[in-house]
C-alpha cells in the first residue's frame, strides 16, 4: 500500500499542489535517522530518542546489544536495512522491566520492520514477562521481524495491531508467557506468520474484540511442548481462515488447537468462524481441533482435519454450530505430512469437494513456507483445506503438481510502495477496508446459511485457565500493561500529519479503498 505521500505524482496538478500544500509542513519536519557503525547514531535507542513525529529510523544489520528503547512519539518508522536483519539481543535484563522496545502508553501508529528481536527476560519478582516488543500505544504494526528465545515475543496491550510476514520461535518460559500474547484491542491482524515452538504456552493468543487470523503456519512439529496454537480466551467476532495448524506430539497441552472463550472477561461478540484451514493432530486422539466452551455461533466450514480427534467441542448446548463442507481423515494425501508440507496431492480427497461459502469466508491467499503469501488458485469447485490443487488459467507460474504459484509475496514482506496481500484487487478476507466487508473490516460477520446473525450479548464462562503472572492477562490493569497496533497503511487520516484532504481527493479519483471481491 503506497503511503500518503507517495500518491502525490498520481493526481491532477492542481488537485496534487492543493493536497501538497496541505502537506508541507509534514514533509518538512519529517526526516531520516540512520542508525550503524558509520552512521550519525550509533545506538538504536538514541535515534529512537531523537526521533520526532513522522521520521524514519533505518538500521544497518549487525547486532545491537542490550540497546533498549522507549518510544514516545508516534507516525514513527523503524526498520532494518541491509541484506539481514539486524538483530536486537538482550543479554540482561531490561532495565524498564519490560521489554528490548517499549511502545509508551497513548503512543501511536508506530510501524516496525525487518528487526530480530531475542533475549528479553525478566525475574520472576518482576513479572516473568519481558517482551522482544512491549506494545502499550494505539496502533502497531509489525512487519518481517523475527522474535525467539523472549519470555514473549511481544506482549500487548488494549490497541490496535497488524502482525505480518514475522517469525515467532522458542518464546516462553513458565507456561504464562507466548510467542505473541494481545490485550483487549479493537482489532487483531494476524497474517502471513509463522509461530512455532513456544516454549508451554501459546503460539498466539488474543483477547481482542476482533481477531484475523489469516494464512499463517502455526505448528508445534515434532518437538514443540506448547499449548493451543490460537487461544481466544475472551471471544470476540473472529476469523481464523487459511492457515496451516499442526499439533505436535510433545506438546504439554495435549487437548487443544484452536481455543475459544476459556476464561477471563467476555467479548460482547462471541461468533466464531473457521474456514479452509488444514488442521493435523500428530499428538493425543483426545484432542479437540476447535473447542469453544463458550459462543453464540462456531461456524466451521470446508477445514481438513488430519489425524485423530474431535472436529468441534463445545460446552454450551444453546450454542449454534455450522458444520459444513468439513472432511477428517487419517490419511489426506498430502504431499509430505511428515515435512508439513501440506499442499494437496492429485487424487486427494479434499479436492473439488469444498462447499460455497460467504465469500467473506472465502481465502484468497495461502501460505508459502517461509513467511510469505500467494493468491489461491482458483481451479474448479473450491478445496478442502488451506491450499488448492491444480492451475489457475488466469494466472502464470502455478505448479501443476502441489498447486503453489510461483509468484507471491517476498520472504521481506510486502513493498510499502507496493499493494499489500488484503489491499488487492482480489480482496477476499484480508481485507483491510473497513466498507469492503470480510475478515478485513466486516463487523457484521456472515452467515453461512441464512445471513447475518444478531451481535451476541455475550455470556460467562470459563474453563479455568488463567495467566496468573501480573502484566500478562489483557484484564491486568497494573503499570505496564498497554496497547498495541494497526493496519499497517501510511493512508490515515487520524495519523499525525494525516490529511482527509487528500484521501478525499484520491476517493474522488477512484486511487482510495478500491477493491474487487473475487466471485
């Protein structure tokens, strides 16, 4: 998604000199801070120091040790430059009792890119619960970063967040601590991630009132002692559509692969939906694939199950349940199970068989190992599961044996000049547009038989399990416990320097919010 100020050359001149005019004084102010060993700022933490409004860190690779940050301003950039990235290590522990960056309290957007983050760890008086990011601002946006050996890779609290194209490994410590752990924010992005080997607790966990989560690989393979791999304690209208989610046979909590409403406060919107994922339990046949305690509705459509289980739990009997175009086999025929990869092989199944859907449940993307993205084929009727099999004529580059397409989105994520997987003119779910409807901004959610349903009243329940470490439960309101982050697009306009005027403009030109749902 281009940013505000790149859209400038595309409009009329006298449209563009207006809009520019309206811009100055943020382009003046705006500058880069250039962090490295030759560079003006040796240090992370003084650039981040010095920064203001609307600037740009960009760090050279090399490693940074025990340069902590507190970030104070927002509309701030801060990334890594450079063929690797460079790497934030902590090897004390971090003198806020925090994290290695800590975005302060009311302070947003703030958009991180291309960093690695490990080492963050505090003591157990002190919370069990440093962060790669302790996230307590507005609105964060993480974007090809890569989080291990943390007590959390980040920890946020009640803002917004975007996490995309970002590695989560060997975060944890005691059973309370995740590889991404998300207060109770309006909404949570998800996408195009790959959270393995959490150390006891979860590979992502969220407590906000709307969660995406969306074509990720979430695993714990042959070794990981993790927990669920989605938790959604509190609820909340959530979609988890697309991803990759395997539970491995050390894990700790041998039960459960996608939680939701557990414990803890209750979301005013308990819906559910649950399409075109491939589930593999490589663990206890006692394991629930999605399990909700508590919900108005769990909607469960065209998933691939794999491995012994049940495919939906719940506990509720006034719960409503969907189950449609839903397959669960011991052998899926997949291309290598063993190697998770889980691309469909010719005569699987799960080909051809999925059932139509809202297309607000319909992938347009799938997965590519490592962090990338690509649009989903579109090849006859739709594939069970998180990938589909064969060629899309529309498009070049497709493997005709495992379905991938060749073209997607690079191992560093997308191009800020670029469009963004969910800004498409595909659209689908990953749609960021709030008017666009989806997984992306549609709040109504969908209904799979007979169109919208009522927003839940939301009801008690909870299965008894709690993050006991202070700071760490989203309902913790002691210092320390923040917000988190965005959507990730420069075009605000309630972002500081921001200008409706020219959105305005660009809307009028057709340049702002458009967007194509495939049909």
């Amino acid at each position: 998604m281009r940013t505000r100020f790149e859209y400038a050359h595309l409009l009329p001149s006298a449209l563009g000199g207006a809009v520019l005019g309206l811009l100055a004084p943020s382009l003046a102010l705006a500058a880069t801070l250039q962090v490295g060993a030759d560079k003006t700022y040796k240090a992370v933490k003084d650039a981040v120091a010095a920064a203001k409004s609307g600037d740009v860190i960009e760090i050279d690779p090399g490693e940074y040790v025990d340069d902590i940050s507190s970030i104070k301003v927002g509309d701030l950039t801060i990334r890594g430059v450079g063929d690797t990235r460079p790497h934030l290590k902590a090897t004390v522990p971090p003198p806020n009792k925090k994290g290695i960056f800590v975005v302060e309290l009311g302070v947003g957007p703030v958009t991180v890119e291309n960093l690695e983050f490990s080492g963050a760890k505090i003591s157990e008086a002190d919370g069990n619960n440093a962060a790669g990011i302790r996230a307590q601002g507005t609105d964060l946006t993480v974007r090809n970063c890569y989080f291990h050996d943390n007590q959390n890779g980040i920890l946020a609290g009640d803002g917004a967040m975007t996490v995309e194209y970002s590695e989560f490994a060997f975060n944890g410590e005691a059973g309370y601590e995740h590889n991404i752990y998300v207060g109770a924010g309006p909404k949570f992005v998800f996408r195009g991630n790959y959270s393995h080997h959490v150390k006891s607790g979860h590979a992502v966990k969220s407590r906000a009132l709307e969660n995406h989560i969306l074509y990720n690989r979430l695993m714990e393979e042959a070794d990981g002692n993790g927990s669920a791999l989605i938790d959604l304690p509190q609820g909340g209208l959530s979609y988890v559509i697309g991803n990759l989610i395997q539970k491995g046979p050390a894990a700790e909590n041998k039960n459960r692969i996608v939680f939701y409403k557990g414990e803890g406060a209750t979301n005013p919107d308990l819906r559910l939906f649950v399409s075109h994922n491939t589930f593999v339990n490589d663990g206890s046949p006692n394991a629930a694939f999605v399990h909700a305690p508590v919900g108005t509705e769990v909607n469960v459509a065209n998933n691939l199950f794999v491995g012994p289980g049940t495919p939906i739990k719940t506990d509720d009997p006034t719960t409503t349940v969907v189950d449609v175009g839903n397959i669960q086999t011991e052998d899926a025929v997949l291309v290598d199970r063993a190697g998770y990869d889980y691309h469909l092989v010719d005569g699987a199944a799960a080909i051809d068989v999925g059932e139509a859907l809202d297309a607000l449940l319909v992938p347009d993307s799938q997965y590519v190992h490592p962090l990338q993205t690509e649009m989903r084929p579109v090849v006859g009727a739709p594939d069970v599961g998180a990938y589909e099999w064969g060629v899309d004529e529309s498009t070049t580059g497709d493997d005709s044996t495992t379905g991938v397409d060749s073209t997607s989105d690079g191992p560093t994520g997308p191009d800020p000049g670029t469009t963004e997987p969910g800004d498409t003119t595909e659209g689908g779910p990953t749609s960021d547009d709030p008017t666009s409807g989806g997984p992306g901004g549609d709040t109504s959610g969908p209904d799979l038989t007979t169109g919208d349903s009522p927003t839940s009243d939301g009801s008690a329940g909870s299965d008894g399990t709690t993050d006991a470490t202070a700071g760490v439960d989203g309902t913790d309101t002691s210092p320390g416990e923040g917000d988190g982050g965005s959507e990730g697009c420069g075009c605000r306009s309630d972002a500081p320097g921001g200008s409706a005027a020219l959105l305005a403009g660009l809307a009028a030109l057709g340049l702002a919010g458009r967007r194509r749902r495939r049909v």
